[in-house]
C-alpha cells in the first residue's frame, strides 16, 4: 500500500447541472456563488489547505468559466489598478496558483463520475490523489479533505468521506457496508466491507453515505478501464471502489463538519445562509434580514 503524500487532487466539473436550469444553460453548476465565491472556488481553497500541490479539473463543454476564474483577468485587473482598488485586486489574482499547476482535461462525454475521475489517469501517475466534487460543500473549522489526508498520512488506503444520513434517503447515495470486526486505529475511521450505490431503505446495508471528497489509490485506474454503467447508466466511482475491497483497504471517514448538497435547489439555499451567518461581517445583517423574511412569510 503505497505511503506517498497526497499531491494531486481531481474536480470533476464535466456534469450538466440539470437541477439549475435554467442557471445552468450557459453558465458551469461549479460557478453558482455562495456568497460571494463560485462553489469551485471553495473546493480549491479546501484541497489547498490540505497540502493539493496539483490541481486537475476533468470539464466539458460549456465550462470555460470554470478556466478563466484560474487564470488573471487582464482588463479587470489593470482597470482596478488604475482605480488604486488595492483589495479588489488581491481578490481577483492574490490566490492563483503558479502557472502549470492547473490543469484542465475535457471528458468530452457525461458518462458519470467514475468516467470524469478516468479520464485524469496519465495526469495521476501512480499516487494517492483526492477527488472533490465542489457541489458538496463541508463547513468545518479543519478542512474535510485536511481531516482526511492526516488520517491517510497514518492509514494509508482508499478513504471515502462519509456521514450518517436518514434511512428513507439512502437510494440517493452510495452507502457503506461496514466491517464492524476491524478495528481502527482512529475513531473517525470505518472499515468498509462494501459499498453499494443508491439502495432502497429495504437493501441498504447501513445509513453510512459517501459524500464527495475521495482519497483513492491510483489502481483504481485500472479497475475503471473495465467498470461497466451502472445506477443511471453512468459509469460509477462508487462501484470501482467497490470491487477494490478484498485486494485493497476502504475505509470510510467520520468527517467533523457540517455537508451542504449544493448540487440540489435547498442545499444551495441552506449553503448561502449557513455561510452568510458564518461570516462575522454579515452575520448581523443577514440575520436581521431573514428574520424579516420569516415574519413577512408568517413562518
Ligand atoms: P451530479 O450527480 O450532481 O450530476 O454529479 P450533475 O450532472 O452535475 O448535476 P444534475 O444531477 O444534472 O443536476 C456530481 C459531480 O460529478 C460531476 C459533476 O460535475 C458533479 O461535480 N460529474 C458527473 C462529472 O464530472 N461527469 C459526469 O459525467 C457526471
């Protein structure tokens, strides 16, 4: 089992953000703001805390967005320049990372999340990498990915982020069958003896969902070559991992923080209050202006 530090981490952007059109038509699901930064950019800032030197986008049509926000905006910048506009600058460029550490790859085709992480396999090499998917947002005081690269810094394997969910809701997520005999050296983590996408409440095997921050062994890779579509007719990241258990360790990660699915209208909505009120210049006012909200609905 390899050892090697976490570098790398994929982002899978290529899906089509059905639930947001008409948002979506023209513009990446991954560059809807919450507040005042796209989801994207959040994801960048969690991989970064956690040590991500690498940092690979697997995109599609219609995302160059997602391009320009890693790059410098020239015209914008030299404009703020000229208006002396000090802190507008540092937000547009202070955070890039250097030139050639950004890499950008087309899926060409959405056929799943499992297709989206293969097609960054020469990108990857042979080491550990993480993948986020920046519609699942974690607001924690220790980044989610951070938590998970210290707990693969002492167990190293495949170590999926996972949290309890309730049991009428599991035929939307992949969920772990865990091996209750393995012991674990850290609490947070659960051995995995199984993993099966989307069941019915009746054939889960336990109410652990995944959620979408991956640490994964580069022999996924070839497990992938071969993985046939599953649930959705996509090609499934959680099924890959699936047929790893037996040669490879999984592990399922506890992570401490609270998730928002902002790939879904109420998780976005939930996301942009939490972290309004989470932020100490905007606490105040938007609390005060969502009670104002509550009192007028009658709610
Ligand atoms: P979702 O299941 O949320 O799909 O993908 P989606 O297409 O983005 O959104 P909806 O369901 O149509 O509204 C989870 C993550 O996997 C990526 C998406 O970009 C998202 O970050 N993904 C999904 C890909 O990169 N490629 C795919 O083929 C599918």
């Amino acid at each position: 089992m390899s050892e090697k530090k976490v570098r790398k981490a994929i982002f899978p952007v290529g899906g089509l953000g059905t639930r947001f059109l008409p948002a979506t038509k023209s513009m990446p699901k991954e560059m809807l703001p919450v507040v005042d930064k796209p989801l994207i950019h959040y994801a960048f800032e969690e991989a970064k805390e956690a040590g991500i030197e690498q940092f690979i986008f697997v995109t599609g049509r219609n995302k160059h967005a997602i391009e320009d926000h890693f790059d410098h905006s020239y015209e914008l910048q030299s404009t703020l320049r000229k208006k002396d506009k000090k802190k507008e600058l540092e937000l547009t460029s202070d955070w890039l990372p250097e030139a050639g550490n950004v890499i950008f790859t087309r899926q060409q085709e959405p056929m799943g999340l499992g297709h989206a992480v293969w097609c960054a396999r020469h990108l990857i090499g042979d080491e550990p990498f993480a993948v986020i998917l920046a519609d699942d947002m974690v607001l924690s005081k220790k980044g989610c990915l951070k938590q998970m690269t210290e707990a693969h810094a002492h167990t190293p394997g495949n170590i999926l982020a996972v949290m309890d969910i309730p049991l009428e809701k599991t035929a939307s997520y992949g969920i772990v069958d865990i091996d209750k005999n393995a012991k674990n050296k850290d609490q947070r983590l659960v051995k995995a003896k199984g993993l099966v996408e989307k069941p019915q409440p009746k054939d889960a095997p336990s109410t652990l969902s995944i959620i979408g921050r991956y640490i994964l062994q580069p022999d996924i890779f070839s497990i992938l070559d071969s993985t046939k579509p599953g649930a959705g007719g996509e090609i499934q990241l959680t099924d890959a991992i699936s047929a790893m258990i037996g040669d490879k360790d999984v592990y399922g990660y506890r992570f401490d923080g609270v998730r928002y699915d902002c790939g879904s209208l109420v998780g976005f909505v939930a996301a942009n209050v939490a972290y309004a009120l989470e932020r100490e210049e905007t606490r105040d006012r938007v609390k005060q202006e969502l009670d104002e909200v509550f009192k007028r609905a009658k709610l």
